[in-house]
C-alpha cells in the first residue's frame, strides 16, 4: 500500500488499482 494513496480508495471494493488521472 503505497504511502501516497488515500485510505479512501482502500475503502471501495474492486478498487484496487485506482486511477490518480480521474481525481
């Protein structure tokens, strides 16, 4: 888990990779 991804992104299923050029 990098350090520099939010925990929200860990909070949605299926999310595992997700896309930093969608925020």
């Amino acid at each position: 888990m990098p350090l520099g991804v939010p925990k929200v992104f860990f909070l949605i299923p299926g999310e595992k990779e997700p896309d930093f050029h969608e925020l």
